[in-house]
C-alpha cells in the first residue's frame, strides 16, 4: 500500500505532519544519525583493537515507532573509522522474518532486537563478510536528551558479532554507541536568512588507554553549542565540559561547519573538530561532525509545518581520535531564546 501524501504524528506530545518519503500509515519513522565504538577479540591473542563507527547521512538510519502495534524497528549503516576503508555495517532490527523482537511503551521507551540473518558486514574494499553469528540491539533513551528539547528522540545501540578467523580462532567484534532521531528538515524547506544558537547536549562511547595498560571503554557526556547563519550556510560547534568524570576539567572540541555543495534531500552539515587546551597526552586528538535541523512546535501552525522558518534543533554525530582516546556518539540541542 503506497504511503499517503501526508500524515499527522505525534512525537513526544509534540503533532508533526510529515511527508510521504518519512511515513506510512500507521506508524511513523524518523531520520537520524548514530555513532559508537567497536572492539576487537580474538581467542588465541592479546589485546583488542578499537576505532569509531559512524553514519555518513540521515538517510543511512531509520527508526520507525508504530504505536498501535506496540513495536519499533531500525535499519541502520554505518561505516568503521570514517568510512576510509569500506568497511562497516548494516541492521535491520526489529524484523520477524528474521527473528528479530520488539517492544514499543512510548517514544522514549522501546527496544528492538536483530539476529544474524538480519546483519549484514563488509570488510575492507566493501567486500561482504561471513558471519558466524550475531547479534544486536537498538534502544529508547528512557528520558528527554537535553532541555527544551523534547520534540526528538534518541537512545543506544549495542551488537556483537562473531566470525571464523581461520587458525587464529573466533574473531569477535563488540560495537556500542548512540543514535538520535527528528523530523529532519529538508534543505530546502531551510529560511535563507537570519541566524541562531542551539545549546544541548552532546553522549558518546570512549575507548581510552591513557595509562597504556590496555583499553577501557565507558561512557561520557558533554555541553554543546552551535551557532549558524542561514545566508551563509556556516557556523561553529563547541562540544565542552565532555568526560570531567576521567579527563581533569574535561575535554573540549570546536570545529567550523558548513553546508556540502550539491546537496540533496535531507539538510546535512559537517566539519572537522579539534580539541581546544587540550592536556598534553591528547595532544593530537582531533575528529569531525555531521549533522542536521530539526522541527519542533515552534515549526507548525494549526498543525503544518512553516517552510523557510528558523529549525527549532539541531541533531548529529561526532567522533574524535588519537593513538590512546577514541570517542563517538551524537550531539543534540534546542534553539536559544533571543
């Protein structure tokens, strides 16, 4: 059954009208980006590799809440270390036809599950891997991700795969990280003028061998703040105060964004980011971002969207890197009041 023109949704108490590219009757899906960490066990050896897996687009993962029949799926790509070598991953959570579960209570709690048959791994050169089994798990983040900022939704993701390495015994991949979710604007639909300031939050997986006695993976949290003019198609994010918990006064990233030429579809922005102050045994850790608008209630009249206002968020995901730190995962925020 194609999907209508148009369909009315609500999201966190919040009406949305979404187009026929994002819905079908009767549940809803939303665009959104997701990024984490992946590790590295083999039987027969030591120590564990670690790097960063990210998507590229909103359209790389979607997240589709039905709540009449109490489920949530997700369809999810993403690819290992920025995506420089081919590698990477895709999950179809929450299937049946492939032995994939669901539950759904409210947009904010649900979980959904995949088996093997529904992951899919490429290694290196994009070539498809073999599994030897797997498994993964996609959740809701149980709690709004930052003030104000209630009309989007987030939450974790977590999967382990298992593959034959030949002599060297079972290789075992353990990935874990975080996604978000919106009703992302389309480029087009963006105001050609004006400016804001968005301020949230910002959550990623670390992978840390600091003391160079081995990884320890956890996760952190952080402030964000972006700045963007709409007539120029550039600003700046800030992600602050991230891991105080491990780092002495916390880490803090900044990069300038901008808008890609020839861009298509979903409004997307990235950039590269680099550590301010930084101690000097993170000295060299510097990363990127990507991300897009959102509309919230501040969007809508009598229930339709208003083209060319002013998004009221801003979701993405971050990564950064050196030899001894890694961290991925998403940033979101709501639009400061003037």
């Amino acid at each position: 059954m194609p999907a209508p023109a148009s369909q009315n949704v609500t999201l966190n108490g919040i009406d949305f009208t979404l187009d026929s590219t994002s819905v079908a009757a009767p549940d809803w899906s939303a665009l959104n980006i997701s990024a984490g960490i992946y590790e590295e066990q083999n039987d027969n050896q030591d120590g564990h590799p670690v790097g960063t897996v990210n998507s590229q687009s909103p359209s790389d993962v979607t997240v589709t809440l039905d709540p009449e029949n109490h489920t949530a799926t997700a369809d999810v790509s993403m690819q290992a270390d920025g995506g420089e070598t081919g590698g990477g991953v895709h999950i179809r959570s929450g299937d049946p036809e492939f032995g994939g579960t669901s539950s759904y209570t409210d947009d904010l709690n649900f979980a959904s599950s995949a088996t093997k048959d529904s992951i899919t791994v490429y290694t290196d050169g994009h070539q498809p891997a073999v599994l030897r089994s797997g498994s993964a798990e996609f959740t809701g983040g149980g709690d709004v991700f930052c003030e104000d900022c209630s009309f989007f939704t987030w939450g974790g993701w977590n999967s382990h795969l298992v593959f034959n390495d030949g002599g060297q015994g079972n290789s075992n991949i353990f990935a874990h990280g975080w996604w978000i979710a919106g009703d992302i604007i389309d480029q087009s639909d963006l105001p050609f003028d004006g400016s804001a300031t968005y301020e949230g939050g910002a959550i990623a997986d670390v992978a840390n061998n600091l003391n160079g006695e081995g990884w320890v993976t956890y996760t952190a949290k952080g402030d964000m703040v972006m700045t963007w003019d709409f007539g120029t198609r550039d600003g700046d994010l800030t992600i602050s105060n991230f891991d105080t918990k491990n780092i002495d006064g916390g880490l803090t990233f900044t990069g300038h964004m901008t808008t890609p030429g020839q861009l298509e579809g979903k409004n997307q922005f990235n950039g590269s980011l680099s550590g301010v102050d930084l101690p000097e045994n993170l000295s060299d850790l510097s990363g990127s971002a990507n991300g897009s608008f959102v509309r919230g209630p501040l969007n809508f009249v009598d229930g339709k969207a208003v083209k060319g206002s002013t998004p009221q968020g801003v979701i993405g995901n971050w990564k950064v890197g050196s030899e001894r730190y890694n961290a991925a995962g998403v940033f979101g925020g709501a639009i400061k009041p003037r």
